[in-house]
C-alpha cells in the first residue's frame, strides 16, 4: 500500500490548477485525473488542463512532499541522504512523446535540480528514460540517457538519490548514473514530486499522458 499521507497532488482543473490536499488524498480522495485503486495509484493528464502558475506551460496531475499534517515539506541535502523509489508503468503520452514522471525541485524556484523524463520515440514507439539536470542553480540544462527500449506498459523501476555530499544517483531498472552537484545548492530548500507532467500543450484532440505507480516511498535518512 502506497503511504499518501505525506504528499499533496495537483491536478490541471481550475486557474490556477487545483491542489488536493494531504489529509483528502489520505482520506481517499480520487476523480478522473487520480485513482488509487488496490495499492496502485493512476496518474492523467489531458494536456488542454490548466497549469499552476502563469511560468508554468504544461499541466500536471503530480504529487508533490508534505507533512503529515498538510504543510509542505522542504529540505536541504546537507541534511541526510533523500531517496525517491518507484515501480512505474507509461500507459500513454501525447504527441510530444514526453511525460515527466519524477523532479526534485526547489522551492519557490521556477526550475528543477532534476527531472526524469520518459521519452517515446516518434520513429521506433519506443521508450527511454532521461535526466534533465541543472549541476548548479543557475546552470543550464544537461540531459542524460539512463534507460532505454522501455515500452508503452512496460513497468519499471526508478530510484533517485541525493546524498547529505551532494551526489545525485539515478537508477532506471538495473542501469545507473550518477553526477555530483554545484555546492550553491547546498542552501537550496528541494523536495521530490512524482506522477504525469505533461510536456506538450498542443492538443489536436484527446491528447494525455498517463501512468500507473504501484510503488512510491521517500526516504530521508538522517546523519549518524
């Protein structure tokens, strides 16, 4: 069972987008944009939804760390070692080919250390998994391969890890990649978010990006 009482969730309904908060998602919560049905949760996302701010292009239905008691939750990797593990299946994207379905942002930043992008190609229909990744604030972003031939309804595996050193792990099923990050984020307040981040807003009829996690745990494992 996937523990939902220390996330919020925004879904693309209302401007600016809709946020469901930590004690409804705990409470069960659902609509068409989110379902969490025997321990698996089904993230949608129409791509003619609505965004969360006026900087922000693309529509979301994405979960995003909290307290328990609904305040959000922000941390710095000086603090620990922060993991995000997931099992994930791509159901569907929109004619882009690309849903982000992972990031560790920042807070009240405009851009992301990280996002993990699923990408299909428009040529093969098959998958692969990126990392876009800013190494320093103010950097731009590097975009990294991890894993590859990854299908439509195919599950895998991704676990994203940022050690208390400010080493950024990523693996995709069995293959791995890592970088160190720019001290300057050292003061940066981060957290991790996960679900469908549509990156496509032209919709020529229907378009979406959906998928289904039946596994999804953070860790913030303290220093000893």
């Amino acid at each position: 069972m996937i523990d939902l009482n220390t996330w919020n969730l925004s879904i693309p309904v209302g401007q600016p987008a809709m946020t469901i908060s930590s004690p409804a998602l705990a409470a069960g919560y659902q609509d068409r944009y989110f379902q969490n049905i025997r321990g698996k949760l089904f993230f949608f996302t129409p791509i003619a939804g609505s965004t969360t701010t006026a900087n922000s292009h693309y529509p979301r239905t994405e979960l995003r760390e909290t307290q328990a008691d609904g305040r959000v939750r922000n941390w710095t990797y000086p603090s620990g070692d922060h993991y995000l593990r997931t099992g994930v299946t791509v159901t569907q994207v929109p004619s882009s080919g690309r849903i982000v379905i992972g990031q560790i942002h920042a807070y009240q930043q405009l851009t992301p250390m990280m996002k993990l992008e699923y990408r299909m190609s428009p040529t093969t229909g098959i998958g692969s998994v990126v990392a876009i990744v800013r190494l320093t604030p103010a950097g731009k972003n590097l975009v990294y391969t991890i894993g590859n031939e990854i299908q439509l309804n195919q599950r895998f595996t991704y676990v994203v890890s940022l050690s208390n050193k400010g080493l950024m792990s990523i693996w995709v099923n069995k293959s791995k990649w890592s970088t160190p990050v720019g001290e300057e984020w050292s003061t940066y307040p981060l957290y991790f978010k996960a679900g469908v981040y549509a990156q496509d807003n032209h919709d020529s009829g229907g378009e979406a990006g959906a998928a289904v996690f039946d596994n999804l745990r953070v860790e913030h494992l303290p220093l000893q």
